[in-house]
C-alpha cells in the first residue's frame, strides 16, 4: 500500500498517456497498475505479481497477468460491495495488450445477481495496446446483415479499439457482480497487460458499422495492393487487364473445341459428355472423344452482388442520389426464410444496391449482360478454366461456349424433415407423391431447352441436403431417421420406416427385445416426439434399421431423381448432390443412381474431405463441385470456410489442391467457389461476405492469384494420368 501511495502525479499523467488516454465517455472502476479496494482481483491458475507494472513500447505503463497451462485459468473482478449498474453504457471496457508474440483467445464472461451471463471469445492480436468493448447486449454481425464483422482492432477518434463483435447470453445491466477473464486450455504460460477497467458508452459500439463501405463498394477498414481509389484508375487497370487477357489467349494449349484434352489415345466420340474408366482411372470425356478434366467455376454471374442498403444507411461512405447514372443499380427484394443459414439475421429485405455492376458501368461505360458474358468468358479460358460450375449464369450463346452445368431447383409443397443442419432448408421427404411430382415439374422444364445441347456437362440433383447433422455422434450421424421418428404419422417418411419395423419384428414384443426399450404397443411409436434409442453393442439390431431406413430414404430420393432425368435428358449426365454433410448409405445410393458424385470439399487436400478408400469401393468417377481457399485481407471480412493467413498464400493452396485432385484417380474435376467476391456488407441470400473469388467487387482480377491459378490449371496435363489404349473389342479393359 504504501508502494502504491507514491506513485508520482507524473506517473498518473503516463497512464493516461495519449497512448491510453481515457474517453470521455469512459467510466473507469479500477486501473490494475494501481489498484484500489474497491475491486477485488482473484486469480485461478493465474498469477498477478504485486506492483509489478511494466513499460510498453508506445510508453503505456500496464501491469502484467499471466495465464498457467491449466483447463482454464481464470482472472476475476468483483465489486467489494454490492453490484455495478452498468444501465446507462454500452459496453465493459478494459486497457489490455497482449504480451506474446501470437494472438490470443480471451473468454470474457460478464455476470450478473441474477444469474445472467454474457459471454464473448475475442481474438487479441499481438501489438501495441487495445481498449477492448465487450456489448453488454447480445450480438453478432449476422445481425447487421453479414456473416463476419469487420477487422479488429480498429482505429477510431485516434484510439485504438478492439470490440467483440459476437456475444451471447443476457444480462441484467442494472447489477453486474461479476467479470472473468480466462483462456481455454494453455499449454504453456500466456500473459496480458492490463490498464483500466470499467464501462464504456454505446459510441465507439455504433461506429463500428459506420462509414465500412466506399464508394466502389470496397472496405474503409484496410488498404492493399490495387484497392481503386477513382474512376480513372477503374479504367485504366481495365484496359491494361484487357490487353493481359488477350495475351493469354494466344498460349492456350491445343484443345479440341470443348476443352478436351488431346491424346494419341481418344475414346469413342458419343456426341455428348460421359465418363469412362481404364486400368482404374476415370474420365470424364468430350462429345469428340477427348479426355476432359472439369476445370470449374462457380457462381459465374453478374447477379449476386447485390447489397441491402435499407435500414443501415450509416453503413456506405457513398451512395447514388435519386437521378443519378449509378441510381439505375437499385432494386427491392425480400430475403427472409426460416432457414438456419438467415437464422438471427437482420436487414434482409428492402432496398439494395448492386456495387458490381456500377463499378462495370463506371469502367467501360454500361454494364449490359452480352458484354459481361464476352469478358467473362475471355477471362476463364485465359485463366485455364473449361467449365462454368454451379449457379452461373445460363448458356453462353452464340460462338460464345463453355461447357457448363445446371442445379435442378426442386421445390413444392412436399413433406420435409428437419435433420437439426436445415442450413437450406429442411430434407425432402421422397416418399411424399408430391415430391415425385415436384422432380417431374422441375427436370421437365430445366431439361427442355437443354436436352440435346452437347456443350451441357450434366444436371446437379439439388445441393447440400442435410443428410446427417454435425458433429460424429450417433445423434448426427443418425440425425434424419431419429426426426422421422419423431414425427406424425401424416408424414410419409415415418409411416414408411414403421412399415420397415412393423415387417421384419411384427410385433412390438419383438422390436422391444432387439431394440432394449420397453414398448407397450406399436401405437407410441406412432405418437409425435417418440424417441429412439442410440446404437449399443448390446443392441446391435438398432444401428442396422437405422442404415436400412436411411439406404431406403435414399435409393428413392436419388432414384426418382434419376429417373425422371433418363426420361427428359437421357443424353446428359447426373453429376451427383453437390454433398456437404452425408451418410454413407447416401453416397452409396448417389452412387448406385448418379454418374458421378460430388462433393463440395473444403479442405486443404481433397482426401481429407472424405475416405476415398471408400469411394474407391463403390467405384464411381467423383467431381469437387466446391472448393476455396479464402483470406481477409483483400476487403470483404470473411475469409470462408477454409481459410489462409494472407492472399499470397491463396494461390499455393489452389494449386496444391488442384494437383492432389488430379493425380486422384477418381476425381475427375474440381470447380473453385466462386467468380466474384461477395459483397463485404453481406450479399442478400444470408449475408456471407467472403474474399473468396478470382475478381473483385470492383470488377478486377486479384492479379496475382489469378497469376497462380493460371499457372496451375497449365501445369494440369502434368499431374493427369494419360489415359492408355482402348482395349480391343470383346476385351476389357483389365484385360
């Protein structure tokens, strides 16, 4: 104590250095560099020296906690008496910096009398000293319409803020009793500085959204290699990557005109796209008989860029007034559904504003659909790609061709079933007639205008249908059949899957016994909310009707799908069900029906996305219908599902991919998701705003990546295996 008591007034000055100097719409409650009473510190497998504060290199005298390996060491701020009302603020706030030479993962957990709790895992960089904001409300940016906030720290009013963008729980701010700090699971000793503590405005929390997105649609937060900063520069970086593309086109390799590849050994020329496999290797082949490696991209459309401006206004530096050239980029749309991808969303209805196409309109002076087309286009064949993937823009008319693929939109009013991963929307019920009905409608229009195109690589059956739950529990892997059970009789699934039951143990006596429940009669399994048991080793019997049901559940969702394609486009290929999450009684059956699988892998190396030993044993040639390597240092906040440190690292990645692919004998292409990059304020189908394509928002390649995927689509032909001989007629090909 008597330490403390002379601490200078020079030294009090330091600590409120501009460096860390308080807001004023801070109220501080403690300063851990001199601590008083009126806040208690307890330490759990942490240690806190006494009166040992330090120097940072910004001159910001901080005090030093460190975090032992343990299951979660933990530092504890508790009022001496009573509670703290935090009523009138916006945010818990603490001066911290993180003391290592790593990021680190702070819990922060806010209680209150009640019980409540908020609850919030921050990532702090390592660097100079932060203020970091905890909401004492809950929040996440799906909430301000996009899948990932913007970068954190960030400067504002000349202070550098690290705010939690995504907490949970509730809390009753009248009477705080309670903050913990912790880390989850150290394996060595971590420490922080730490300065004040106390509560904070709403101010520095509104601003966070504020002023993110200019002019061109690009991130205020950052800057980077080739961010546009005029009109000017639009055009000129434009006419230069014309020129570049032009170029490229000039080095295409020797191709026959759908892409095939061109060997001493062709195969039989069909008219249209198939697949054949010699000495184990599959292949996908042109209409003219050549070895075809599905090089794809998906999303190749100028129609997904589109933002929702209504309600978040204070979120764009600049938009379009009323009658200006860049207002004709305005539209209305309704984005709302139950699905869990738009789960807690907000702003997805109302006005939006489509920043891509103003940015073309801004480049070359209009920004119509044939001249979008003929750029597009360019650019994928210069870049080595052959195939436009999923959801890309229809056929490419006239001279203008690519071998593309089409995903049967199957809708109606049929029976779904919620397997808990509903991320599109729940499973369809195939043993509803309707949905025989709806596959009917949907081939038959899809397949009309298509069915005798050559250039069509296949039809898509649907996309990530949730065949199982996250997670390898038995409770996820068994996911859809435990839903089914819990259902009504209405539902036709259930009634199939009792029916399956009722047959092979007849009475309930019997299904009693090889199951290990106590069923007084077959009727409760009818009744709503019943719920089976888990697979044991005791009761081998439950796992194996679990698999019968779900191999049933899926031979006649893939059958009906497949039959109503061989009757519409019987010429065309069924590329599979573009699988995210599966079973292995859906893959079997995708195989048994589908001509290919797909899968939509995101991982580093498509063998760690799946047991290919497996795939090998159902001997089907499989397509990567999706695949990215994303990063957030290029503008939109996301850096998607697999995600790299830095854009240097996103080409690497590709190309390593790409060749593990093709020296895969099964796989028989693999398309990048996607074209552009999405909307870095959230595009409209569920906010997602990932740095994830071959070309920005602005309209430019990302030119050094494209640089690398080019060079890796070129090197392809190296890594395939040629294909042999065709046997002699009468002869296998094993022979």
């Amino acid at each position: 104590m008597q330490h403390r008591n002379r601490l200078s007034a020079a030294l009090l000055m330091v600590l409120l250095g501009s460096s860390g100097l308080a807001s004023a719409a801070e109220s501080v409650l403690f300063n851990f560099v001199r601590p008083l009473d009126s806040v208690q510190v307890a330490l759990k497998d942490a240690v806190l020296p006494d009166l040992q504060a330090e120097t940072n290199g910004q001159g910001e005298i901080l005090r030093r906690v460190t975090f032992n390996p343990a299951a979660q060491p933990t530092l504890s701020l508790t009022p001496a008496q009573g509670s703290w009302d935090w009523s009138q603020q916006g945010a818990m706030s603490l001066r911290l910096q993180n003391a290592m030479d790593w990021d680190l993962t702070l819990l922060v957990r806010i209680e209150s009398l009640d019980g409540q709790q908020l609850l919030s895992r921050v990532a702090v960089p390592a660097g100079p000293a932060q203020t970091l904001l905890v909401p004492l409300l809950a929040t996440a940016p799906i909430a301000q319409g996009m899948r990932a906030a913007p970068p954190m720290p960030w400067r504002h009013n000349g202070q550098s803020w690290l705010v939690a963008t995504e907490v949970s729980g509730q809390l009753d701010a009248r009477q705080i009793k309670r903050v913990e700090l912790s880390l989850e699971q150290p394996q060595a000793a971590q420490s922080l500085l730490l300065g004040r503590f106390g509560s904070q405005s709403e101010a520095p929390l509104a601003a966070v959204y504020a002023d993110l997105i200019d002019a061109y649609g690009q991130s205020t937060r950052r800057d980077w290699p080739g961010k546009i900063a005029s009109d000017a520069q639009l055009k000129t970086e434009a006419a230069r990557e014309q020129q570049q593309v032009q170029g490229w086109l000039k080095q295409r390799p020797a191709q026959d005109r759908f892409g095939g590849w061109q060997t001493s050994q062709p195969f039989e020329a069909s008219g249209f796209f198939r697949t054949e496999q010699r000495e184990g290797q599959w292949y996908l082949v042109t209409p003219e008989g050549n070895p075809f490696f599905s090089l794809g991209v998906n999303a190749v459309t100028p129609h997904q860029s589109q933002t929702y401006v209504t309600g978040r206004e204070s979120m764009f530096r600049q938009l379009p007034k009323p009658g200006e050239p860049l207002a004709a980029f305005y539209g209305e749309a309704d984005s709302r559904s139950d699905n869990a991808a738009n789960r807690g969303r907000g702003y997805a209805q109302g006005q939006w504003y489509d920043f891509y196409a103003a940015n073309r309109a801004r480049s070359y002076g209009q920004a119509d659909l044939p001249a979008w087309r003929s750029s597009a286009l360019q650019r994928l064949q210069a870049w080595g790609f052959n195939t436009l993937g999923g959801w890309s823009e229809g056929v490419f008319s006239g001279e203008d061709r690519i071998p593309y693929t089409i995903s049967l939109s199957i809708q109606g009013d049929f029976a779904t079933i919620d397997s808990g991963n509903a991320w599109w929307g729940g499973v369809p019920d195939p043993f509803d007639p309707r949905f025989a009905m709806a596959v009917e409608r949907a081939v038959a229009i899809t397949a009309r205008d298509h069915r005798e195109d050559p250039w069509l690589l296949g039809f898509f059956a649907d996309n990530e249908v949730a065949w199982a739950a996250p997670g390898g529990e038995p409770q996820a892997r068994y996911a859809l059949a435990y839903a089914t059970l819990r259902l009504t009789t209405d539902v036709p699934a259930k009634r199939v899957f009792l029916k399956q039951l009722r047959d092979k143990y007849r009475n309930h006596e019997g299904l009693s016994k090889a199951w290990g429940i106590e069923l007084r009669a077959w009727e409760l399994m009818e009744d709503p909310g019943f719920q089976a048991p888990l697979p044991s080793a005791e009761f081998p019997a439950i796992e194996k009707d679990l698999q019968r049901f779900l191999r049933t559940y899926a031979d006649t969702y893939f059958k009906t799908i497949a039959d109503s394609l061989e009757w519409h486009a019987p010429n065309h290929l069924l590329l599979g069900g573009r699988f995210a999450v599966s079973t292995p009684e859906a893959v079997a059956a995708c195989a048994q029906y589908c001509d290919v699988l797909s899968f939509n892998l995101y991982t580093r190396e498509p063998e760690h996305g799946y047991d290919f030993a497996v795939l090998k044993e159902l001997n089907k040639p499989v397509l990567i219908s999706e695949f990215h390597f994303g990063s957030r240092d290029r503008g939109p906040f996301w850096g998607g599902v697999v995600e790299v440190y830095k854009e240097e690292e996103r080409g690497p990645a590709y190309a390593q991919f790409l060749e593990k692919a093709a020296r895969q004998p099964l796989i028989v292409g693999a398309h990048w998701f996607q074209y552009l990059d999405q909307p870095a304020s959230g595009r409209l189908l569920d906010g997602e705003n990932g740095h994830l394509g071959l070309v920005a928002i602005t309209d430019r390649p990302w030119q050094g990546f494209v640089e690398q995927v080019r060079k890796a689509n070129l090197q392809l032909p190296n890594w395939l295996k040629a294909p042999p001989a065709a046997p002699m007629p009468g002869h296998s090909a094993a022979q």
